[in-house]
C-alpha cells in the first residue's frame, strides 16, 4: 500500500509552517482535488481511508479554519492509504 504523505509530506510541512491561511488552504484543496481524480482513475482507498476522506472533506467546509486545524486536516489526509 502506498501512502500520500510519501509524495506530499515534506511539501505539506513547509507550506503548513510557512504560508499564509489562505496558501494553506489553496493547498489542502488541492489534497482534496488529487485524491478525488485518483479515485475517479481507478485508485482505491481503503475503507478507513475513505472514511477519512470524507470527514477531511466535511472538516473543509468550514470556511473559519484556523493554521492549527488546516495543519490537523493536511496530516489526516496525509494519513490515507491507497489500495
């Protein structure tokens, strides 16, 4: 099984540290964005994945996200394993 954290990990922390919320943001839309083209390509999550891509999802909405739960959300995502 492969892991997103393995393409995006360093990206995700340098952006998390040092962008504006609005970078952040921009860039966990992003997250978002990939994984659902990878599952519209045929890539599966596992079960425990989708569940969390689904909350990541709901979490997103949220439009008042301060840079600690953006950062929460972008080590969730990075947690989601690929079948």
């Amino acid at each position: 099984m492969a892991r997103f954290d393995d393409v995006e990990g360093v990206i995700a922390t340098m952006i998390t540290q040092d962008a504006s919320l609005e970078r952040i943001r921009e860039f966990t839309h992003n997250i978002l964005e990939s994984l659902d083209a990878a599952m519209a390509a045929g890539i599966a999550l596992t079960s425990a994945g989708q569940e969390t891509l689904a909350i990541c999802k709901n979490d997103f909405e949220q439009e008042d996200l301060d840079r600690a739960q953006y950062c929460n959300l972008v080590k969730r995502l990075q947690s989601i394993r690929l079948s």
